[in-house]
C-alpha cells in the first residue's frame, strides 16, 4: 500500500474544556497519513486518480471555524471520519498536537481507522 502524508499542518481552532480555553482559537498542528493505491496515478500522472493533498490541506485549515471542541480526542475523532468520508482512503491516521503544558513539548491524540 502507498502513503500520502501532511506532517504537522498547522490550524487554528477552538478547543478546550473550559469556556475560557474555547474563547479564542488555539494553535494545533495536524498530521494526516492517508493509506492509498495511487500506482493508478503513478502510471499515468493525472491527479484525478490520486487524493489530492492540497485539497486535504485546504479543507483542513477551515474544518474548524464556526466550531468547537472540548476534547482533543473528540476532535480527532472528527477529523479521521471526515478525511475517510470525504477523500476515501484505505485506512487514516491521524494525530493532534496542543500546547497546553509549558513543560511539554505537545500532548497529542493519535487515531487509526480502516475504511469498511
């Protein structure tokens, strides 16, 4: 199986238990690999017959406004059901870095899903 890979895109979004945390967006950064057989357009270089990254990207960076989240989890939860819905790949994972501790680097939520 092939890869297509976003490594660490960063987003604004609102999330946080408190309303306070959910006042403003916060910076996350979003990685996304997408399990997919692009030999298809490998072989014949038409973009069609691939998932197009720049659009992956691009829906990514306005899934979050005019919503919010609580929890990161949830939101990763969101994110991998929507990349497997909207752009079909074989499998998904998918991982959330926040910035909420000053003493860590991230806490991030990792999800794996498997088209049915």
């Amino acid at each position: 199986m092939s890869r297509i890979s976003i490594v660490d895109l960063e987003v604004s979004y609102q999330i946080g238990v408190t309303d306070e945390e959910r006042a403003k967006p916060q910076r996350l950064l979003i990685t996304v690999e997408m399990d997919f057989d692009f030999s298809t357009a490998a072989n014949s270089d038409r973009l069609e017959k691939t998932i197009n990254y720049f659009d992956v990207a691009q829906e990514l960076l306005k899934y979050g406004h005019n919503r919010s989240w609580k929890l990161l989890e949830k939101l990763t939860s969101n994110v991998t059901d929507f990349i497997l819905a909207r752009f079909k790949p074989e499998s998904v994972t998918v991982e959330i870095k926040k910035f909420p501790i000053p003493q860590a680097a991230y806490v991030s939520v990792a999800l794996v899903r498997t088209r049915n």
